[in-house]
C-alpha cells in the first residue's frame, strides 16, 4: 500500500476502529482516521506539516501517533 502522507510505499497492519494503521519508512508509524482519508482523496496532504505534527507528538510520548482531521494539513 502506499503511505497516506508521503506516497512511500508502506505495510498496512489490521486496522482499529475507524483508523488505518500503517508503517511507512519514511513517516514511520501512524493511525490516520478514516474521514481523513476519504479527505484525502481529494486534497492533497502536506507531507513536511504533517510530518512535523507526527514528530511533535512522538516527542509527547504517544507511542503511535494518530492523525485526525484536526491534526491533518492539506496543501
């Protein structure tokens, strides 16, 4: 599968809930809700944001950050 972020290609691991799991050599590993990536069909998501966004929550502590569409940017 490809990276819902960055278009790497990526594993997708059993999804929770509403959230795809995935893990991507580049962004590393996320859950990303399903609305955003119905959103993202359309839009294109801002890779260096989002990504800053994911390290900022890591660095939190959250183990598997998860991206909703409150923390999701779009080009």
């Amino acid at each position: 599968m490809k990276c819902h972020i960055c278009k790497s290609e990526s594993t997708k691991e059993l999804p929770t809930g509403d959230y795809e799991h995935v893990k991507c050599p580049d962004c590393g590993e996320y859950k990303i809700a399903g609305t955003v990536v119905e959103m993202a069909k359309s839009r294109n998501i801002d890779v260096p944001s989002t990504r800053v966004v994911l390290r900022r929550m890591r660095a939190a502590g959250v183990k598997i950050p998860i991206i909703t569409s409150k923390e999701v940017k779009f080009q």
